[in-house]
C-alpha cells in the first residue's frame, strides 16, 4: 500500500477490525519512511449483481440509487442520514444474500417501501407515489387510509 501522502510503499498495519457493515475491513496504517498515519478499507469483490428494470433492461446494482430515491422521500423529514445509510446497507446486504446475479428493480423497491413503512409514514408515500406511480388523488388517499387502519390495529395490539 502506497502511503497517500509521501507515496512510497512501506507501511505496518496498527489496528485492523471490521467496518460497522461487516462488509470491509478497515486498516489503521502507519507509513514507514515518513511517520504519517492513514487509514484504509478493503472490501470483498464481489460479483456485480445486475438490476432488471420494468423495461426489461439491466443495469449494476448501484446503493447511490437508492440513496437517492430515499433522500427525495426523506426531504425535510426527520429521518438522519444515520437511518438512510442502515436501510441502504440492509438492503444490500439482503440482495447479495439472495441473489447471486440479477434482481428485479420491483424487490428492491418493495424492500425500500418496506422499510420506510416502519420509519417514516410520510416518507413512505412519498416515496410509494412515485415507485407505485400513482397517477390520480384517489390512489394517495387508498394509501393513507391503508396506513390509518395498520396503525389503529397496531394500536389495539398494545
């Protein structure tokens, strides 16, 4: 590993442990020849997994996707980036586990809506309305009445 601020190639590792998604490992390094402390991450490569979309066309996985689709949803909610971040990860994490090379557009976005259910109520219409591509008021107000009732019933269980 090439130290980032003198270039040469001669360092120790000083710490290494697990990142907080279990999927990298972060080094703590210390350059040799000029003293300077830097950190790396190695991940594992692994296959890309390619999406199919509604249109039948595939493209690679990409978390900022979803990140983005979440941050448009989560807009002026109190939602932190902290909580976007974990339903990105999950997400991955449950995609990689169950697929090895492709998964529909439609899973991941059913896993999104799922999660956002129980986070966000707003959010989550939000981001419903464009992923279910509500096209009238009415298909808003079935969605608000759907989440009304699951909340009274949640709050008769208690």
């Amino acid at each position: 590993m090439k130290c980032r601020f003198c270039r040469q190639d001669n360092d120790k590792v000083i710490d290494s442990r697990s990142s907080r998604d279990g999927f990298a490992i972060r080094r703590r390094r210390e350059c040799l020849s000029c003293g300077r402390r830097f950190t790396t991450y190695e991940q594992i490569e692994e296959l890309p997994i390619k999406v199919i979309k509604k249109d039948g066309s595939r493209v690679p996985f990409d978390r900022n996707k979803i990140r983005q689709g979440l941050e448009k949803a989560c807009y002026k909610r109190p939602v932190s980036s902290d909580q976007i971040e974990e339903i990105i990860s999950a997400i991955e994490a449950d995609v990689y586990r169950q697929f090895e090379r492709e998964v529909s557009s439609g899973y991941i976005g059913e896993k999104v809506i799922e999660r956002l259910r129980r986070l966000d109520q707003v959010a989550y219409v939000r981001f419903a309305s464009v992923y279910r591509e509500f096209t009238d008021p009415s298909a808003f107000v079935h969605e608000v009445e759907t989440i009304s009732q699951a909340a009274s019933t949640d709050d008769g269980k208690e």
